[in-house]
C-alpha cells in the first residue's frame, strides 16, 4: 500500500470537514481517542438495561434486557453520530444514569404509571428540548436556577443510584423496626459485590475503561462461585427490538385523564434534570477540551444541545430512557480528541456492540452493583459548590439532597429544595434574589401535593 501524498491529505474530505489541521490534529489521535471513550462508557450497554428491565417487562415477552441492550446501543449511536457529525465535538451520548433510575423506580414502579406511557414523556421530553434549543431559550432557563439547587440535584441522584445499588447487591434490606438495615455480609452476593466494589476502584485508578472491567470481573467471580449462570453465548444476531419499538407514541394515546397531572410532573423532572445534566457535562468537556474563550463563550454549544435533544427523541422511539451527554468523554479528550470524528468512533462502536447482546445479557445485577455505587460517588463531587455557610442556599441543598434517596423520587427530593429556597430566601429579606422561573416551579410543585393529598 502506498503513503498518500501531501496533495491528498490535504484534500481528503473527512480531515477538512472535521478541520484536523486547525485543531493540530489526525486521524489515528481521533480514532483513539473515540476507542478510549467507549471503553470508558460502554458499562452504559449493562447498567442501563438492567435497571430499565425492572420495569420494562411483558407478561408474554418475559424479560426485555436484550431489547433494552440494543435500544441503548442504537440511541448512543444516533445520538453521538449527531454530535459529531453535526456538531463536531469529540463528546458521546447514552442513556443517562439517575434518569433511567428515575424512569423505573419512581414513575413506573412507584407512581404506577405504565412503561409505554412514561417513553411517551421522554419522547415528548425530546420534541420540547428539540424546541427550546432551537429557540436558544434552553440555556436562559438553565441559568435562571439557583446554582445551589443545580449541584445539589447531581449529588442527590447519585444518593438515589448508590442507594438502588446496595439494594440491589443485598447491603441494605428491609427491616421492619427501623425500614431498612445492614444486609447479611455472610451471603455469596453481598460478598462478591464488595470484592467487585475494591476491585472496581483499583481498576478505576489504575486503566481506562475501569467501570466496565469492574463489572466484567465482578461477573466472572460470580459465574466461576456459581452465584450466576454463565451467558449462554457471547456473539449473536441482533434482533429488532420489536416489543419496544415505537410504544412511546402508543403510551401517549392510551393517557388516562387522571394520569395528566401526574404525567405532566414526570415530564418536568425528565426536563429539568436533563438541563442540569446536558449543560453542566457540556461546560466541563468544553473547558477540558478548550472550546471556551476568555469570556465564558462557547461557540456553537446549541449544536451540542440540539444533539441530544435528538438522541432523547429517537431513544423514547426504541424504548429507552432520557439521552444525554457523558462526562466520560473526557477521557478521550485527554488523549487528544478534538473534533467530531472521535464521536464518529465511538457513534460506530456503539452499533457494532448489538452484536454481543448474548454476553451482555448474562452479566447478573450484582456485577453492576459496584458501578453504580462509584458512578453515585462522583456525582456527589458536586456539593462542593454549595455555599454552606449560607442556611438559604444549604438548608434547599440538603433537603434535596436527603430526600431523594430516602423518599426513593427523584421529584419529590427537587419539589423540597424549590419550596423551601423562596420560603427561606424571603425570611432572610433576599426576595430579588429568587428569579420568577423559581417560583413558578416552587408553586408548581406545592399545587401538585395539595392534589395528592
């Protein structure tokens, strides 16, 4: 094989349009770069069916994982293909962790609300981000919320994933003198899942893609103890995910009138904490990345939103939960990516992973486990930010903080901090400080408990 000239390079197509010689870069630091963020994100393919599958299920059909494993990979795709592509940043999309927990926990398993109506929110969630980008007023609305209630939002749900993990692997059970109480650290399950848990922070420190190995190797402890059956294959066909393939828009015809409040309320929270999510991970990469000038601009950033605006709607049609951009993208930035064709790697990778569905689907909850756990670690970095010192920032902050997890809703943890931020604000004689987008949803928000009482 021949070296391509100069004269060739220079005119080949992809390395102009993702601007390689502006950006200082090529085509074997894009395609690394690309492989480095699916290593580091591809845990998403495990843990995002598996906590959808609790309850995303069908009487005939039985367990839907294998759908749910090929929606998620198709979703990441299309909506990381948009993003480089489109708007050519070297980020990746998936379905987002805290969302899909929300999605199963609270509006499907605890509110009651069918699973086909709950993808008819996320996909009307797409339409109405699709819409508020365009429109620019996405960004005006993120900015009107108190910075305290946005960090406190993140740490809350990674309370709520944390605390679904240590049921999930048995740390935490029922008790009937105090709710809930230390698990049984003797049985096979919680011990392998604690061996996981080191073993997965060791891997984190130490290699790229650390959350995936982590599962990997806390699975084959549990197939080799015999704690779970080993996966039956490890290749397969894909086959269309037929059971969950366009429920979204028959979810939405099937709304019962006493549902639409409830519904409504479902729709906020996948709106509100997608904004939070979306921007505060597009503002870190885009920093790391140096996408952003002296001034705080950030060219272009609608591009980015408008991705997974579209990856949230394509993702409802296939059956998964809210799409949203990945802070774990910042791996391959770090080995150099800098334009939309490492977004294009990993785009494909994504696609081609519906071929090991088989494997992915023996990988037991257990083994997800440790992932999720560390996953709620690093989102509670964010209560750094708060201002405790200051008890009408911290008391709304906390409040969220703790009722997320305890009260297993993700709404009902932001429904405290928006209530209780204009109350204490006021009392301490700083109402200019509380924008009307506040107080609006604070009011929203007491409307709706005075309904359910």
């Amino acid at each position: 094989m021949t070296k391509p000239t100069e004269e060739q390079e220079s005119t080949n197509p992809i390395k102009t349009y993702f601007q390689f010689d502006q950006l200082q870069t090529n085509f074997k630091r894009e395609t690394v770069a690309g492989f480095t963020t699916f290593i580091t994100m591809a845990y998403i393919l495990i843990a995002n069916p598996d906590i959808l599958s609790n309850a995303i299920f069908l009487e005939e059909a039985g367990d839907l994982f294998d759908e749910l494993a090929i929606a998620t990979a198709i979703s990441a795709a299309i909506a990381t293909f948009v993003m480089g592509i489109y708007a050519r940043f070297p980020f990746a999309l998936a379905p987002g962790m805290g969302l899909n927990a929300y999605f199963a926990f609270s509006v499907v398993l605890t509110s009651g609300i069918p699973w086909q109506t709950a993808l008819g929110a996320v996909f009307l969630e797409g339409i109405l981000f699709i819409f508020l980008t365009v429109t620019n007023l996405r960004t005006q609305v993120v900015n009107a919320i108190p910075q305290c209630l946005k960090a406190a939002t993140t740490a809350g749900i990674g309370g709520f994933i944390a605390y679904i993990a240590f049921q999930s692997a048995g740390l935490i059970t029922e008790s009937e003198t105090t709710l809930t109480t230390l698990g049984n650290l003797g049985s096979p399950q919680t011990g392998i899942t604690i061996v996981g848990l080191f073993l997965s922070v060791a891997l984190v420190q130490w290699l790229q893609g650390g959350l995936l190995l982590g599962i990997l190797a806390t699975a084959l402890i549990a197939w080799i103890g015999g704690v779970a059956p080993w996966p039956t294959a490890i290749v397969g066909v894909p086959s269309v995910p037929s059971h969950l393939f366009g429920q979204a828009w028959i979810g939405l015809t099937d709304i019962s009138p006493e549902a639409i409040g409830e519904l409504i309320t479902v729709l906020f929270v996948l709106l509100f904490v997608d904004f939070f999510d979306t921007i505060g991970t597009i503002t870190g990469l885009g920093m790391r990345a140096g996408y952003i000038d002296q001034n705080g601009n950030f060219p272009k950033v609608n591009r980015a939103l408008f991705a997974d605006a579209v990856g949230t709607t394509f993702g409802a049609i296939f059956g998964t939960s809210t799409v949203t951009s990945y802070i774990e993208s910042a791996s391959g930035v770090a080995e150099g990516g800098r334009t939309g064709f490492t977004a294009v790697v990993t785009a494909t990778l994504f696609l081609l992973s519906v071929f090991f569905i088989p494997f992915l689907s023996g990988i037991p909850s257990l083994a997800t486990a440790p992932a999720l756990i560390i996953v709620g670690v690093l989102m509670a970095r964010s209560v750094t930010i708060i201002e405790w010192d200051d008890f009408s920032e911290a008391i709304p902050a906390f409040l969220t903080i703790a009722v997320m997890p305890l009260s297993y809703s993700i709404a009902d943890g932001l429904a405290a901090g928006f209530i209780s931020y204009p109350i204490i604000k006021t009392f301490q004689g700083k109402l200019r400080e509380i924008s009307p987008i506040v107080w609006g949803i604070a009011i929203a928000f007491f409307v709706k408990f005075i309904l359910e009482a």
